[in-house]
C-alpha cells in the first residue's frame, strides 16, 4: 500500500521515484483515501447482501420444514403449503416482499 505520510521540508516521492509538489501529495493523498473508502463501503455491501442471502435461506428452509410437518397432519394441504412458499421465494426474487433488491443493495421496505 502507498504511503501518504507528506513530509513538511522534503519532497514527496511515489513508488515510481517521481518527486510530487506538496498540493499533487496533498491531492494523491486524497485520492488514496478515497479509493480506500469505496473499498470498504463495497465491503460491507457485500457483507449485507450476504447476511440477507442467508437469512432469506434459513426462511425458507423453515416454511418447508413447517409444511412438511403440516402435510403429515393435513396431507390435503400440500399444494396450499407449496404455493405459499412458493410465492414467499418468488416474492422476494421480484420485489414484490419485504426485501427487494436494488441494483447493488437490499432495500428493506415496511408494509
């Protein structure tokens, strides 16, 4: 990782050997943060949509669990507790759930 340390009586030099003025250091340094700054708002992103993934997940592997347990005590329900949890995944894939998706997020929409 470049340094942006700026020295106050001596040259700032980039990885290349190439001296930089102290207002080209001061906006290299910027640029730098900045950069790093993205960097970790994509993180995070990435980490959010993850959480949601696997918690949409988790949802869904429990309506199934419940509807398997349910078919045993009322089989005639079957195609009922499939299209249920059929359209809770397909409502949450379209945007039409309590999550949608938007371009390069979750956005959590109250009902």
């Amino acid at each position: 990782m470049a340094s942006t340390n700026l020295s106050l009586f001596s040259p700032q030099r980039t990885r290349m050997g190439v001296v930089l003025g102290n207002g080209q250091a001061r906006v290299t340094r910027r640029e730098i943060e900045q950069v790093a700054a993205q960097a970790e708002v994509a993180a995070q992103a990435e980490q959010a949509r993850a959480f949601l993934t696997s918690q949409v997940l988790t949802n869904i592997a429990t309506l199934v669990t419940q509807a398997e347990a349910q078919t045993k005590v009322a089989p005639g329900g079957a195609q009922f507790y499939e299209a249920i949890i059929t359209g809770y995944a397909l409502g949450l894939g379209s945007g039409s759930g309590s999550c949608r998706w938007r371009g390069q997020y979750w956005n959590v929409v109250s009902s």
